[in-house]
C-alpha cells in the first residue's frame, strides 16, 4: 500500500531533520577527531579512549541487560589501563590487558550473553588501541590517521547518499534493509578516490598498492558497518543509544572505523613493525 500525502510529507520532513542533525553532529565530531589526530599525544588517546568507553557502556547495554553496570565496571576498567599503555608505547601489554578484561567482564553476565559481553572488550579495545598504535609513528602517524579517516568516512557518506539516491538491489537486506550494492560499491570507489588524494597530498609513492589497501579497508569498514546492524537486531535494539544526534549512538558512528582501525594497525605492523606501523600502511 502506497503511503499518502500526509505520510510522504511525514517522511521527507523526518529525512531531512536527520539530515540537518547529521550535519550539525559531523560539524561538532570531525573538527574534533582531525584536531586531537593533529596534537597526537595524550590529547588523542583521551578521545579515543572515551570513544572506547562510551562504546563498551553502549555494548554492554546492548547485550549484558540487567548485569550491564557490572559488566562495564570490569571491562571499562580494563581499556582504561590498556589506552594508558598504548599511549607509551607498550601495545604488546596493552593487548593483554584488554585480554583479561574479557576474561573479568564475560562471567558477569547471563549466561547466555557471556561471550558477547567478553567480546565487548576488545571490540572497544580497538577504538583505543588502534589508533594510537598508528599515531604513534612519528614519521607518518598523522597521515595514517588522516588516511584512514578519509576511507572510513567517505564509504559512510557516498554509501549513504548515493544508495538512497540509485537504490537497486539490497547488499544484505536480512541484516541491514537500507543498505544496497549501488551504495557500497559507491562508497568503496569514492573512498579509494579519497585515499589517493591523501596520499597524493602526502607525497607517497606506491599508488597502486594504496589503493588497494584502501579498497580492502572500505570493505572491511562497511563489513564493520553490518556486523554492528546484524548485533543490534539480534538483541531487538534500533540505534545503539541516543547519545549523538542524527546518528543513534557511539557504536552507530563508528561501527566501520573499528574493524578498518584494527585492520589498518594489522597491516602497518606487519610490514613496518611497532615501531612504524603508519610507515607499514602507507609506504610501498
């Protein structure tokens, strides 16, 4: 049945109130991320270890139910310490310890929703630990940051806008109904296209073989983006909180950033080491 006038009307006037606050929470948060990215630092751990935070509380609503304080007390306990050894330089015990917050926080819920409660732990680990393990390089650390925020953020927008706009076939309408392939092949194009400016301003070398990192980081950042939709729906939730306006909660913005952050310092350290992961992402 087709919706009438005044249901139309409803919804475009619903589409572009989330637009606006989109807009408005994008003017607040990106200004805030780039600048934190640009002082390095502590100032940048702290952002990203709130984020981590406020993630494992959304996390821990989501799937620990009435044992979600005490879940969160354990595990939040554990990322902060892990951010603080991240931040000076000791990623190997900081991987530890968020080891052991999961061991801590999962037999603190139900019994059913054990393994997703541990699994909280270093889900919002990587917020933290990520990034920082990138910024860290000294010599290409904000650019990796800067890299991978223009993949990330540029799949998020051009799979949005043009997959709404050219519609088609559905990517995978029994996790995420909106998303469609026009938009993720959308966004993945834009976001290799925004790698390559970034690199290109950066003065790197090796384009090929960024663009396929960008390309791989794309996917698995919209991988990121259906896995979060698949864990809300498993547990009957339609935004992860209300916290940020137009855009549900923390989990809902940065559901594709975790997985392409922990992808992203993956590939860095492997072929640069600890010492250079930004080095090994973006040098080839």
């Amino acid at each position: 049945m087709d919706p009438g006038p005044a249901d139309a009307s409803h919804t475009v006037t619903s589409g572009h109130q989330e637009l606006l606050l989109r807009v408005g929470s994008a003017l607040v948060l990106v200004p805030l991320a780039i600048g934190t990215a640009y002082l390095g630092g502590w100032p940048f751990a702290l952002f990203w270890s709130v984020a981590a935070l406020g993630v494992f509380w959304e996390w821990s609503a989501l799937v620990a139910g009435d044992a979600r304080r005490t879940v969160f007390m354990a595990g939040g306990a554990t990322l902060v310490v892990s951010s603080g050894l991240a931040v000076v330089g000791r990623f190997t015990a900081a991987i530890v310890v968020a080891a052991i917050g999961m061991i801590a926080a999962g037999p603190l819920a139900p019994a059913r929703q054990r393994g997703w409660a541990a699994a909280g732990v270093p889900y919002a680990g990587a917020i933290s630990i990520a990034p920082i393990a990138l910024r860290s390089d000294g010599e290409q650390g904000f650019v990796a940051v800067i890299f991978l925020f223009a993949i990330v953020w540029t799949t998020d927008i051009v799979a949005y806008f043009l997959g709404r706009l050219i519609g088609g076939p559905k990517l995978l309408p029994r996790v995420s109904p909106k998303k469609t392939w026009s938009g993720a092949i959308s966004g993945l194009i834009a976001a290799v296209l925004a790698a390559l400016a970034v690199a290109a301003a950066a003065g790197l070398s090796g384009l090929l073989s960024i663009a396929l990192v960008a390309a791989a980081l794309s996917c698995v950042a919209q991988a990121g983006d259906l896995f979060e939709s698949g864990l809300k729906r498993r547990f009957g939730a339609k935004d992860s909180s209300h916290l940020i306006p137009g855009h549900g909660g923390l989990m809902d913005r940065l559901d594709g950033f975790v997985l392409a952050a922990a992808v992203a310092a993956l590939i860095g350290t492997l072929r640069g080491g600890i010492e250079a992961p930004a080095r090994g992402l973006l040098v080839w």
